[in-house]
C-alpha cells in the first residue's frame, strides 16, 4: 500500500494514431494518469479549404471508417446551415435512420467483441467454449443488421453515399425497407438479452460528472438543444462557446473542457438526459435495467449502448413501417453571400461537433471538426486517477490493476482500436 511505482501501458493501436496510458502512484497513492494519445495528423480541416461546399461531407468522412455516417450526416447539416438550406422532413428522417444504424452497429462491435470477453472472463471471443458459440452467432446478427439499415439508407455500409447536402440523391427501395424491417425484428431480441448481460455488469466505479448530450422530446441523435447535467442548456450554433481548448504536452490530440471543467459525451450522457425520450418499446422491455439512470458509474456507459441499441432498432421498425418514402431531388443551395454553418451530431461515443464558413462563391475559408474523444480525454484521466485509488484501497495488485485499467478504458469506448486491445504492460517500481 505505500510502494510507488508506474504502469506503463503502451502502443494502443487506435483508428486514429496510437496511444499510451501511464499511470503515477506514489507512496501508494495514484497521483497522475495520463493518456498520451500520438495521431498521425491528417490535416482534414485543412485540406477541404478552397473546396466548394458540396465536396466537404464525402471528405471529412473520411476521417473514421467505422463512424462516417455520423461525420458525413454532421458535416451536411454544418455545409446546410452555413447555405441557408433547409432540410425536408423525410430527409432529417432518413437522416435520423442512417445515424441510428451507424450506432448499431458500432455499438454492437464494441460491446459484443470487445467488452463481452471481460464480463465472460476471457480474452477474446475466439475464447469462449464451444458451448456460446450462440453469443458470437447473436452479436454477428446484430451488427450485420446495422450494415444492412446503412445499406438501405445510405447506399452503403461504410462511407455511405446517397446522404448529401440538402438531402438524399437516392431514397430507400421497397425492398431494401422490407429486408431491413424484416432484420431488424430478428435481430431485436438478440440485442434485448445481450441489453440484459450488460446490466449484470461485474464492475462499478461512481464520479459525480458533468454530462453533456443532445436533448429534446424525442430521444434523437440528430436534432435537439444541448444540455449539460450542471443545468446548462444551448443552442447547437452556440457549442463551441462553452467549450475550451486544453493543449496537452504529452498528447498530440487536443482536449476540452465544458465551461472550464472536465465533463462527459456519448451513450451514458444520452440516456441521463433522456430516458423519457426513448422509444416506448424500448422503455417498456428495458424497464428494468432504465432504473439505473440518471447513473454517475462510468461503467454504464456499457449498459447505456446496449439500451441504446434496442432503442434505435425499435424507432427504426417504427418509422420504416409508418412511412412511404418518396422521391425528391436534394435542396439546392444558393450561392451569392457569406455564411457560417453549425453542425452537431450524437455519434456513437457522443457529441460530434462541425462547423464549416464560406464564402459568397460557396467556397469554404474555414472549418473545425471536435471529436468525441477529445471531449472526453481529461474526464478519461481523471476517473481514472480515482478509480486506480480505489483499486489501491482494496489492495489490489500492479497486474490486476493493469487490467482493470484497460477495463475503464474501454467503458468509455474511445475508438474502435483503442477497445479492442492494450500491447505490452511495462512496470517500473520504486521501494
């Protein structure tokens, strides 16, 4: 209990560069955690200035395979908002639909691969007996429907195309809404009973947090006013006010903080912020794993993404099913004066921010893109510090510790490389 020594676990491969987390305990005592994150820059914001404003969404959603429906369907509304385009009700829908199956989809990947090993007490999938052979069959079943919901909608699994400026150049076929509602209806018990796993959770750790999330009637991902657990609510043109840019030495990616504190985004802010805003199937059936929200254990988030992924294959059989979609052209922007757009998001791990300026040719002069990840950072640290305190309290050693490090980590979910795997662990003591 009063050694001093460092965790050092290194080159975490991410989507998005590589990263490590060293943690300091002195004296028995975690005094520092620092996840030091080394991207490749990639220099997006960059590269779409002098590009016209209809070019910008195929390219920023580029930025992440596994994410792009959410990057492209935030980087239409910011190009929309900056050209005084006004959507359609059917396209802020299939719009809607498409982030939706982009949440079920990642969600299921991180959750059913990456963190049901932990809860099985195995390393991997590939380890479970032959006897659950069923549970890797289910989670196969349930992100595979999110690819065909992304099909459907977007034209393709990743990188969709049909979404665009204005609205959609194509709109869902008969036959593909009839495929999808038909998987999406198999696959809902699947997720419902995984939901269930995920609410036997073995592990807890509790850290009064400023959570920060879309909110509005109707639990959406695209549309809404900001609210902050603190009390704060915005508008989405006013996000970027509240929030500060901290440079971090160590780390190549830039961090933020909510109104100068470290706060919260993705599944768990969500259904603190609302839970009456679910889709009723979903809150009926789930009923009793909602109990535990508004929740403060960072290990919900887990439990928030399996809620929410019954929830958006609920609302998305209830709007395939009620709806018949018609043919119509994109809105056309109209280019002759200056303007300055806003884009905000819910992507799976949570607040995704766009906003993009351009000229009176419709040429874009500037833009910003803050990433979930980035939001979540030094929140990420400093759970972490506490969590490795209590860990120390209950006289847990240096190599379980390590494990259970790698286990916070993943509840927050930072990135798909970063959930699946930490290398190598070096240990250097101090006596």
């Amino acid at each position: 209990m009063h050694k001093s020594f460092d965790i050092s676990l290194k080159n975490i491969s991410k989507i998005e560069g590589h990263t490590h987390l060293d943690i300091a305990v002195r004296k028995g005592e975690a005094i520092s955690a620092k996840l030091k994150i080394s991207e490749n820059k990639r220099f997006y914001t960059n590269a779409i200035k002098g590009m016209p404003y209809n070019g910008v969404p195929l390219r920023v959603a580029r930025i992440c395979g596994t994410c792009s429906p959410a990057h492209l369907s935030c980087s239409c509304e910011a190009v929309e908002r900056a050209m005084g385009i006004e959507l359609s009700e059917q396209s802020k829908l299939l719009r809607e639909i498409l982030v939706m199956a982009n949440n079920i989809r990642d969600h299921a990947m991180h959750l059913y691969f990456f963190c049901l090993p932990d809860i099985m007490g195995k390393d991997s999938v590939l380890d479970f007996p032959k006897k659950q052979d069923y549970l890797i069959h289910n989670a196969l079943h349930v992100k595979e429907v999110g690819n065909t919901l992304c099909n459907v909608i977007g034209g393709r699994s990743v990188h969709p195309t049909f979404a665009s400026v204005g609205g959609f150049t194509e709109i869902p076929s008969k036959e593909g809404i009839k495929k999808a509602i038909s998987e999406l209806k198999e696959a809902r018990q699947f997720a419902l009973d995984f939901a269930g796993t995920f609410h036997e959770k073995d592990l807890s750790f509790k850290r009064e947090s400023n959570f920060v999330a879309l909110a509005g009637k109707k639990f959406s991902y695209i549309d809404g006013v900001i609210m902050a657990s603190s009390g704060t609510a915005i508008l989405e043109e006013d996000f970027r006010k509240h929030l500060e840019r901290v440079v971090i030495p160590y780390s190549t990616s830039t961090a933020f903080e909510f109104d100068f504190k470290d706060f919260m985004v993705g599944a768990l802010a969500r259904v603190n912020m609302n839970k009456p805003g679910l889709n009723e199937k979903t809150r009926k059936d789930c009923a009793e794993y909602l109990k535990a929200f508004p929740s403060n254990d960072i290990f919900h988030n887990n439990l928030a993404q399996a809620i929410e992924i019954v929830h958006c294959i609920d609302r998305s059989i209830e709007e395939l099913t009620s709806h018949d979609f018609k043919a119509e052209k994109p809105v056309e922007a109209k280019i002759g004066k200056e303007g300055i757009g806003v884009g905000v998001v819910e992507a799976p791990r949570g607040t995704l921010y766009h906003m993009v300026a351009v000229d009176k040719n419709g040429i874009v002069n500037k833009s910003e893109i803050i990433i979930p990840t980035a939001q979540n950072l030094i929140h990420m640290e400093k759970t972490m510090v506490g969590f490795v305190n209590e860990l120390l309290r209950q006289g847990m050693g240096k190599q379980k510790i390590s494990m259970m490090a790698e286990r916070l980590i993943r509840a927050y979910d930072p990135c798909m490389s970063c959930a699946t795997h930490f290398l190598k662990i070096d240990w250097r003591e101090q006596r």
